[in-house]
C-alpha cells in the first residue's frame, strides 16, 4: 500500500472530513499559481487538485473550460507546471494531486512523467478520460513511482464495476456526484444508494466531486462521505477575486 493511502486512511480513521481544492494551473500565471497553492495550504486544504490545461478537457464544464483555455495561450505547458510545482517543495506541506488526461501524459512520456511527479512532490493523479480497463498505459510506470492512480467512480456504474475499480485503487475514491461535466449542481437524494455501496466495497477515503458550491453542499455529501473536491465554486471564486467565497466553503460545519 502506498504511503498516500495510508496517510488518507489514517485521516478518515480519525474521524476528520477532508476538503480538497480544484484550482487550474496557470491561470493566471504560474507566479500567482504558487501563491493560490500555499494560500489553499494556509486555509486547511487537506489536499490539492490541479488540474493541467488542455485542449479538450472532456470532463470540465465552461467556467474550467474558459480559465484552461486562457491558461494555455499563455504557453502553460506540462512541463513549466511541474517545474512550478519543484519550486515549492521545501514549502508544501499538503499532498499534490495532478488531474490531467491521457494524451497530455502519453506525449510527455509515461514514465518520464511519473518520475518527475515523484521527484516533485506530486502524490497521485486523476485521468477522467482513461478508462479502467485502459489502466495498464500508466499502471506499472505509477507503481514503480509510488503515484497513486485515483479513478473517478460515476453514479451510472453497477456494483460489479464498482469493486473491480476500487481493487485497483490507490490514494483515495473520486466519487462523481452529478451524470454530467463540473459545474453543476448536486442534489444530496441522488448521490446516497451510490456512496452507501462504495463505502461497503472499500476502505478507501471516498470524496466526493462534481457540483459541489457551496458550504451546505459541503455539508450534505459530508454526511455521505469522507471528504469532498470544489472546483468549480473555488476556481470561479478565484477569476472574481472573492477570497471570502472561498473562506466560506473552508467554514462549512462537517469541516470543524
């Protein structure tokens, strides 16, 4: 079991919700991409996704769609974001988790890719558009590397798909909330009879994402599980400039 599996395990032991911030990196500049990651750090963030831009981000809906696309003609690369990401080490204390997709991993190179997230700091990575049965292109790279492979568990998937998916985990569940892209609203009553069975499939941390905007939304899928992933309320919160948006969301009651 990797050490960032055991860590999140331990945390879920203790009885602590997680709160793990979505930002995009480079979108406004990758100076000010170091400073959003210590300040997230510095508000509680028990983790951070960053999402790498792309030109197809299949899974994102058009607030991430819009600052991605920015971010990318700006030049954010792969590349210039792990170098960000090096510059921080000695500094960050929370796990790093890339969300990114296939093509820009494969490109890059596979296990060039997962030796650098190691070298840097990053803990695991979530690729939405990388099928489960698909996961052998980055399994064995990521194993010798110790980057956990996080899946992405939608509301449409039996229980037999479930625990076939949950197996091969590491890191923690992603559990998709909404049957659509990010950005839309949850509703508490459809996401239940989804997490009461991963929770018996697994020991795993399962948090959950997608449509997740305000502190009662924190609130609601806390009570179904052990965590949960904003990204769009804090990415908007971060093109507005409404610090307190995001100080809201870190208030939510499941969080104290």
């Amino acid at each position: 079991m990797m050490d960032i599996t055991q860590q999140l395990i331990a945390q879920k032991e203790s009885g602590q919700k997680a709160f793990v911030p979505y930002i995009v990196a480079g979108a406004h500049g990758l100076d000010a991409l170091e400073e959003t990651i210590l300040n997230l750090q510095s508000l509680g963030a028990t983790a951070l996704e960053i999402g790498i831009p792309y030109s197809d981000p299949v899974a994102d809906g058009p607030v991430i769609r819009t600052v991605g696309g920015r971010a990318l003609q700006n030049g954010v690369t792969l590349s210039s974001v792990l170098e960000t990401v090096a510059r921080l080490s000695d500094r960050v204390r929370i796990p790093l988790f890339f969300m990114t997709y296939v093509n820009t991993i494969f490109v890059y190179g596979i296990e060039r890719f997962a030796k650098r997230c190691s070298e840097v700091g990053i803990r695991g990575v979530i690729i939405p558009d990388l099928p489960f049965e698909e996961r052998g292109l980055v399994q064995e790279a990521f194993r010798t590397y110790e980057i956990a492979n996080v899946p992405l568990v939608a509301l449409t998937s039996d229980e037999e798909r479930m625990a076939a998916i949950v197996r091969e985990a590491e890191g923690f569940i992603y559990a998709v909330t909404i049957n659509g892209v990010t950005g839309r609203q949850v509703e508490a009553s459809a996401t239940a009879d989804h997490f009461a069975t991963l929770q018996r499939l697994t020991d795993l941390p399962i948090y959950a994402g997608f449509g997740i905007t305000t502190a009662e939304d924190v609130d609601a899928m806390n009570a179904q599980a052990d965590g949960v992933i904003v990204g769009t309320a804090i990415v908007r919160a971060l093109e507005e400039g409404q610090s307190e948006a995001i100080e809201a969301l870190f208030g939510a009651k499941s969080l104290k």
